[in-house]
C-alpha cells in the first residue's frame, strides 16, 4: 500500500485552507496514492495567543489576556468557516468542538491563576488545543467537497515518555497504536485528518514533541506507515540557498540530501524542524518541501545519499538537476541568530584530563542545548555556543564548577561575547573537494568580517563558523556567491 503522508502548517490552514483542500483533492485524483493521511497545526498565531493569555493568567491572576484570546480564536474559526462556505449543520458541529476547546482552556487558565503556575505539563494542555480546534475546522472543509475523513487525535497515535514540552516517541507503543487507528481509515478509503505537534504519554496524559513540532508529526506517522513519501505544505516554495531577506539572489534549492536538510534545519533554516529527518531516515522516506499558495512548483526534493529511497522516481524526473555538484560544492548558506560564544581558558587546562567533560557536566545541569564547540590545540580553551537567553545561567553554572580552579589561577576564568551568529555553510559534496575550506574564509576575510571561532565535523557536510551579529548578513552574502546558484555561470 503506498501512503502519503502530507502536512499543512499554520499558514497555510489558516490563510489558505482552500488552497488545502484542493490541494487533497488532487492527491486523491493521483493513482500512485492508495491512503492518504494529512497532518494539520493550528491556525496561524493561534498557539501562541493560547500560551500568552496562560502565561498571564499564572504569572498575575489575570484572566483578561485570556478571555480575550478566547475571543479572537472564536471569531478566527468561524470567520473561516464563513470562508469556506460550510453548510450550517456542519458550521455548528465545528463551532461546538471550538468553543468546547476554548472552555477547558478557560478552566486551565483559571486553575493556573489560582495556583500561579504554569508548569510544562500545563504549557503542553494549552499548547495542544490549537491544533484540535482546527482539526473538526478542516475534516468539515474537506467533506464539503466530498473528501470522506476521519479526526484523528495524534494523543490516540503517538505514545512518548513525560518530557513535557520536549517529548520523546516511543515508536514500537507508536506502532501498534498507528497500526490499529489508522490502518482502519486508510482501508475505508478515508482521508485521516491528524493533529500535529501532539502526542500523549503512556498514562495518556498530553504531551508535545516541542514548538514547531507538526512536520515531526508528520515524519512520525510515515515511519510508523511505513509511508512512500512525506510531503510538507507551506508558505514558501522549499529550502531556499539562503534567506531571501539577507542574499537577493537567493534560490530555491531542488534537490538535497537528508544530511544536508538536518543540518541545514539545525543550524536555522526555520522551513523544517530538526527533527524531522531521523525518521525519514531510518526508512529512507523521501521528502518534498512544497508551497501552499504555488502547488505547482517543484519546490525542494529530500533523499537519503542517492540510495535507499525507494520512489526515487519523483527525483529522477526533475528537469534541470545536472551534477554540477563537483563544482560548486556549497548549496546553501545559513546563520542562526542570538547566540552567545563563552569560552573557559587558561594554562591550567593543558593536559588535565575530564575538563572537557566537566564543563558539559555544567552545561547540560542548566537543560541547556549546545550549538557548536571548539577547542584549541593547546588545550588553553573551549569555546561553546548556546543562546542569549541561556548565557547567564550557563555561565552561573560553569563558575561554580571550576570556582576552586579559578581561585588558584589555574583557569583564568570565563569570557562571554554576545550577540553573535552561527554562520553555517552545507554541501554534501564539500568533503570530495580540495580547497573549500580555503575559498570560504578567503570570501569572509574578503568582506572583511572577523570570525571568532571555527567547528567542521568529521562528516564535511557543513562548516561553521562565528561571527558577531551585525556582520552576519555580510558574511551570509559573501558566502552564498560561492553557491551555485549565484554562480555567474548559473546567472549570467
């Protein structure tokens, strides 16, 4: 059975939900597809008017942020309903399921304002409603038209342990609960409309795989399916060489490697979340990248190195993908923003061993994730990268590790520059060439911009590099010229 599995962002539903539905309705027409399953977020700023009016409500007692929230969300859903001409009996049904949403939020919030707390636990009740508010909102837009469905609770699929806010799938739980809830509706010839973002623990309380979290849904429920493709819908057509924003001559890149996209989504690109790739990895799904508001375009194709994808076709008739890779090894360029470089130094350092592990002891006691890390040769120091947010703590955290060091001058102590951007540049075939390392900092030298501290893994898929903040977008610029895609033989 080939299934796919397609989702939609909050975008996406939320301005162009039309555009969804025909979108399905296509697939279906499509007799490559004999089940379709389709992942939906929450409309657009939903999620987040939820959490505020929450965070308010604990942080004050205040209800009024909520209250008006609840307000908004209401008039949200049923505006598009209006939009997408749904007949009366089936707006009512949808607007019930909405409202009784928004009533538990209520009682959450007030529960929170009473207590004054607001617990990850509590984030992940509030954090789920926006996606199964538009769950009841997208099955009736899609019935309209004919398309039978089923709403799917991804808290009836997805099993995980109790890390609120962060949560881990367990995938053989996962299985059997995918194999007994949607197996059925595919065999039906229904569409499973499911929640994404959400899951629940084995207790079946809510949890979530983190904020962004629905194209990891997605991801998910084609591994457990044993899918043949993964398609993500959203407001931008693929992974672009760099953001348009900063490269004016930035391009949508047509095809990538699986390591290519995790590291391009770890390091900033915000079209996917990082972890989105390990399971279409462990079963070489591929993946499309696709525009919403322009479903025609090719947008971006993902596989596995070349092998192992087992519908390859869609790769294979894409016009215009020449292997050019050899010579312009560099196919995009990313920076992640507000970051923090610390760095612990000194002579004590040399040749004593269980430092390094001392300081992410330190690290990871803060719940902190680290971005990048180098060391000299010497051993004198060891720079890592967190957020802004973190730094103060973190640094907290690493003094008082190393405070009896300190005192007897054998670490000179902890320097922190801030902000700065993790400038990232990503090629899968940069470690079959000579001289690449050498090209990108000559172009950075060239622009003139200082790089504080450098990190290339064994792998060679990406280089990264450090750079105060206001020299990012020059950095970003000089360095994407080295794509090819901005190559005067590709842009004459």
């Amino acid at each position: 059975m080939a299934t796919l599995v397609m989702k939609f962002g909050g975008t996406s539903v939320g301005k162009g939900m039309d555009k969804c539905v025909e979108i399905v309705q296509q697939t279906i027409a499509d007799t490559r597809w004999t089940g379709i399953v389709v992942v939906t977020s929450a409309l657009t700023q939903v999620t987040n008017k939820l959490l505020k009016g929450a965070e308010n409500a604990a942080a004050h007692g205040d209800l009024q942020h909520a209250q008006h929230a609840v307000q908004e969300i209401e008039e949200q859903h049923r505006v598009l309903a209006g939009k997408m001409n749904l007949d009366e009996a089936t707006t009512q049904d949808v607007m019930a399921k909405v409202c009784d949403h928004l009533q538990y939020y209520m009682q959450l919030c007030q529960a929170m304002g009473v207590i004054r707390e607001f617990s990850a636990r509590g984030m992940d009740a509030v954090g789920s409603l926006g996606e199964r508010m538009a769950l009841p909102l997208l099955c009736g837009a899609l019935e309209q038209v004919g398309v039978p469905t089923d709403a799917v609770d991804a808290s009836e699929v997805i099993v995980t342990d109790s890390e609120f806010q962060e949560a881990r799938p367990l995938m053989d739980k996962s299985k059997d609960k995918a194999t007994q809830r949607l197996l059925p509706v595919i065999e039906q010839g229904k569409v499973a409309v499911v929640t994404g973002f959400v899951a629940a623990n084995e207790a079946g309380t809510t949890t979530t795989l983190g904020r962004g979290g629905s194209d990891y849904s997605a991801a998910l429920l084609a591994s457990l399916l044993d899918a043949a493709e993964v398609w993500i819908w959203t407001d931008v057509t693929g992974i672009m060489s760099a953001d348009p924003r900063v490269a004016s001559d930035a391009k949508t890149i047509p095809r990538l490697s699986l390591r290519e996209v995790a590291e391009l989504a770890y390091f900033g690109a915000k079209v996917l979340h990082p972890k989105t790739i390990r399971p279409v990895v462990e079963k070489s799904i591929p993946l499309r990248i696709c525009n919403t508001f322009d479903p025609e375009a090719e947008g971006t194709y993902v596989q596995g190195d070349g092998t192992g994808c087992r519908r390859a076709r869609s790769f294979e008739t894409l016009p215009g993908l020449e292997d050019v890779e050899s010579s312009y090894p560099i196919k995009a360029v990313t920076a992640m923003k507000d970051m923090a470089l610390i760095t612990l130094s000194g002579r004590g350092m040399i040749g004593v061993a269980g430092l390094s592990a001392r300081l992410f002891g330190a690290v990871t006691s803060t719940n902190t994730s680290v971005s990048l890390i180098t060391q000299a040769s010497s051993e004198q120091s060891i720079c890592v990268a967190v957020t802004v947010g973190k730094c103060e703590q973190v640094v907290q955290s690493v003094q008082s590790e190393f405070e009896k060091e300190m005192e007897v001058n054998d670490i000179d102590g902890i320097s922190t520059k801030q902000p700065v951007a993790i400038i990232t540049v990503v090629g899968a075939e940069m470690c079959n060439q000579v001289g690449v390392a050498g090209k990108v900092f000559t172009a950075i030298g060239q622009a003139e911009v200082n790089v504080m501290a450098i990190a290339q893994g064994s792998s060679e898929v990406s280089i990264s590099m450090v750079v105060q903040q206001d020299q990012s977008n020059l950095a970003c610029q000089a360095l994407h010229r080295l794509t090819r895609v901005s190559s005067p033989e590709r842009n004459p």
